[in-house]
C-alpha cells in the first residue's frame, strides 16, 4: 500500500495541505471515503482516507476531537477536510489535540469538490493495486518453485521475512516457536520471559478453531511495543499453525496484504507436504504393531527388525505396553479424526523432547495408541505429564491401561492383550488401570480342577512345585524372584540378599532340570502360570 507521504509528494496532490505539524505521515492507505455523519468510525474500513466537510462538528470541537481519537484507534490515515462553508478553519485545539496522537489533518482546498478528489485518490491507489496484484502473483509463483525444489519450511519464513523486510514468527499446533526469522532474531530482540508471554497469549488465539487475522500490542520490554498480527495458516490440522508478523502496517510497496495471502497459501501446502510425511511414517508403524500382534513365537527377531527403523536397541529384557485412549465427547466427534491425529504428533514430540526411547505406535482404533516402554522409567509419571499435554491442547481426557512387563520383544503381544484388558475393565474410568495378573489367572483356572491343576503344575515345575525340603524351597524362591526381576542375575541378587554366583549356580540347576534355559519365552510363560496356581492357600 501507499503511504500518506507518498500520495503528498505525488504532484496531482501538491494542493491537499497538512495543518498539524506532528503528523505521522509513514501510515499506509488503501481506500477512500466520504462521509458526513459523526457514527463513521463504526463504518469506515481500516487505513481508508476519510473526506468530509465536518458539518456535523462546526459548533462542537469536543466531539471533533472526539471523531479524531476514533479515528486514530480504527486506525484511519488521516482526516481530510474541506473548509470554507461549515468550518472556517481548524481551532488550535483541535490541530493540538491532533499532534498529540501524531494524527495527520488535511485541508482540502475550497475548488477542488470531495467527489473530485476522491476520484483522483483512488485511480492512484487502484493503479497502484493493479500492480500489487502482479507482484502478489509473482511471489506465488517464487513461493511455489520453492516448495516444489524441496525448500523447507524455515527456508520459506526466510524468504518471506527478507522480502517484507519485517521479523516473523511461525507457532505450530502446540504452542512451540517453530522458526524464528534472522530479522526477528537481530531486529526485534525479547527476553526469554517476553517470549514465552508471547507464546502464551498466542496459544490462546490457536484454540479459537475459528480464529481470524488479529491485530494487537505486545510489549517487547519495558519502553517498546510492537504491533503484532496473527494470521493463522490452515492445513489438515485440528489447531492451526500460526503466522506471526511485527508491524504489518509498515510494510514496503510493492508489498501487500494480498502478497501475504498467496505466501500464506503456499506455507499451507509446505505444511500439508510435511503432515503427509508424518502420516508415511505413522503408517510404517502401524506396520510393525500388526508384526508385533501377529509374530509367531519361531520367528526371529532380526525379521523384525528389518520392518522398522525406530526402536534404537533390542538388548533390553523389559517390554512393557501401554494401552493410551482419548475419551472424546460427543462434541468433539466431528472432529475425531484430527484430534487423532494431533493428539498422536503431541505424545510422539512429547517423547523426543524428554529423549525416551519409548516407542508410540498407532492402532487400527481411533484415537487408541500404544507406548512401547522397553526400560524400567518412570512410567506413570510419563503417562500423566501425556495426559496432561492433551487436556490442555484439544481438552481431552486419556486413560491409560498398563500391562505387565515381559522378559522378549517376541512375547510383547501378552503385555498389549494385558493392557487392553485392563483398559476394557475400566468401567469406572479411571486415568491409570494396571493388569491384574492374578484376575486373569483366575479365570483361567475357574473351570480346572485342582487334580489337573496339580498336574499341570507338576509338569511344569517338577519337584519345585510343592517343595518337601529346603533346597527345592530356596530353588523355587530363587527362581520366581528371578522371573519377577525380568531373568536379571544382579538385581534377583540384590533382592535375595545372596552373591550373583550364587544365583547363577541355581539358575543354571534350574536349567538343568527343565531341559530349557529358564527364559525361553514359552517355558517362562508356562512357569509364571504355575508357580502362581502352585502357591500354597
């Protein structure tokens, strides 16, 4: 847009006078108006030029100081008027008043007619427009070459930033600064508090799903504020990333806000680009769930391994999963799928941002995911801070159903069936549902009777399972503390108060005596089951 000094210095404008002489003549214009009635302000565009004779105002320089403030917050360029009939001329007051917002008063001189005038003002401004809009296509297509060559989208805010010569923000879904502009960085310097009031306050626009271009003081620090506008860009997301720009207002000609728009376009589809990828990567998860469900218990590890690139190490002898479900409400239905979606993106950033190597996969359920947690970390302190991300970003409640862990990667299909069971018999609701083992077991042996439940733990355990002497007793304790422990000699030590050879000495028994080393997935299962059926009442 043109600025008021530009449209002045223009020769075919040499006899429109400025009468005040603070006034800020760097504010752009974009339209033209003439009106004589005092509620204008309620009426008139922003940045329109306003013509009038003041008729309403010759006995009440009040209420022109009044018409002047209004016009100042809209905020409107300057207030053009024609004296001679109604008002002689401007009271000193008034053009003080003026000066004191910085706010420029035209007089229009007595031959010239506001429709004359009005007509010259905007065949300059439209002539102008025509232009802008070239120059807006011109920067679709730069855009545009840019997306399709690759270009990221920090390198896009980049080039955008330098184009308008103004610091720029880009805010994703949740909250965080995505990319900062260098201009931002050099030009526009805030203190890590201001920053994150920033954030905060922009956080509150993203919620409004319908949120609109905003325009409003920020203060930077404690002598400088910047006008700042939001303009959201939107894509296949719940929560739109957000757009940041400080002093839209002053921006350069050629440069417009139809210019902006078609920049805004093109960082729509960058980002459309870079949610599809994720949804790439989301399905190669899906993926190794269905493998992980469905692997058959001769199967080798390194099969699976070739499925997914994710998981940094199976040398772990702890998998635990963790059913997580969105409890959405029936206001939120219509939205299931992309809360599903963002709700999915927090946790796995959430995840990357504390450097856990748990493992978020998808499911084939809606809004039902499942953690992967291959270490002893602190899992339920994990699940509430997830917990917490989602109420606070799409107003969700989560509950979590917990299985137990398991000693193979290839037996991490009983801990999920555990944790769904879990989560299935919540009937109350409650945020963190552990497996109950011992439920479980007990429904399995409801409809066994005991004579072939002895049998059943006799075959499995040998002369461990109802033990007549002390050495068959410690070898039994040993040997269940040594599952308990996830087949860990050290810690199975530690808990039985006994050196680790001596653990090795009686593991190795145990072997002996099975025919099959103590973690062998299937005999490990078969043993969990019996030494529990096989406790004394």
């Amino acid at each position: 847009m043109k600025s008021l000094k530009e449209i002045l210095s223009t020769p075919r404008f040499a006899e429109l006078k400025v009468l005040n002489k603070n006034a800020n003549l760097d504010v752009p214009v974009s339209s033209v108006d003439i009106s004589e009635t005092p509620d204008i302000t309620y009426y008139l565009a922003p940045h329109s030029l306003l013509l009038t004779t003041a008729m309403s105002y010759k006995d009440d320089v009040n209420e022109l100081c009044t018409l002047i403030k209004n016009l100042h917050n809209l905020p409107c360029p300057a207030l053009a008027i024609k004296l001679g009939r109604f008002i002689p001329e401007i009271s000193e007051e008034v053009l003080a008043y003026a000066d004191s917002l910085n706010f420029p008063i035209i007089q229009i001189p007595s031959t010239m007619t506001l429709g004359d005038i009005s007509h010259k003002l905007l065949s300059y401004l439209w002539d102008n427009q025509t232009e802008e809009i070239f120059f807006a296509i011109e920067v679709q297509k730069k855009f545009a070459e840019l997306m399709f060559k690759g270009a990221s989208i920090s390198t896009l805010i980049e080039q955008l930033s330098s184009m308008i010569h103004q610091p720029l923000l880009l805010v994703d879904p949740f909250g965080n600064c995505l990319k900062a502009s260098r201009s931002q960085e050099s030009n526009a310097p805030m203190s890590e508090k201001k920053k994150q009031e920033l954030l905060a306050l922009l956080v509150e626009h993203q919620k409004e799903r319908g949120t609109q271009k905003k325009t409003f003081l920020f203060e930077i620090d404690d002598e400088n504020s910047k006008l700042i506008t939001i303009l959201p860009i939107y894509s296949d997301s719940y929560i739109p990333h957000l757009l940041v720009i400080f002093n839209v207002s002053s921006l350069k000609y050629p440069f417009s806000q139809l210019a902006i728009e078609q920049a805004l376009m093109v960082l729509s589809l960058a980002i459309y680009k870079e949610q599809t990828i994720q949804q790439e990567n989301r399905r190669m998860r899906l993926h190794l769930y269905q493998n992980l469900m469905h692997i058959d218990k001769n199967k080798q590890l390194l099969n699976i391994i070739e499925l997914q690139p994710f998981l940094s190490s199976f040398d772990s002898n702890y998998f635990r999963a963790v059913v997580v479900h969105l409890n959405l409400a029936e206001n939120k239905r219509f939205f299931e799928k992309k809360i599903d979606t963002i709700a999915y993106d927090l946790i796995d950033l959430y995840l990357n941002e504390i450097n856990s190597d748990t493992l978020l996969l998808p499911t084939e359920v809606a809004n039902q995911y499942v953690l992967l947690f291959h270490n002893k970390t602190t899992i339920q302190e994990t699940l509430e801070e997830i917990r917490e991300k989602i109420k606070q970003l799409v107003n969700v409640d989560t509950s979590f159903g917990i299985g137990d862990p398991v000693n193979k990667i290839n037996l991490f299909r009983f801990s999920y069936k555990e944790a769904l069971s879990a989560l299935k018999m919540n009937k109350q609701k409650d945020e963190f549902v552990f497996y109950n083992k011992v439920q479980g077991i007990n429904r399995i042996a409801e409809n066994v009777s005991k004579e072939e439940m002895r049998y059943f733990c006799e075959s499995i355990l040998k002369e461990l399972a109802y033990p007549k002497n002390e050495a068959d007793e410690d070898l039994r304790l040993t040997l269940s503390t040594f599952l308990d422990c996830q087949c860990n000699i050290a810690e199975t030590a530690e808990q039985l108060y006994v050196h680790r050879n001596t653990i090795k000495y009686r593991i190795e028994k145990c072997t002996k005596l099975f025919g099959l080393p103590v973690d062998n997935p299937e005999l490990s299962l078969q043993l969990r089951v019996a030494l529990y059926l096989s406790e004394p009442e």
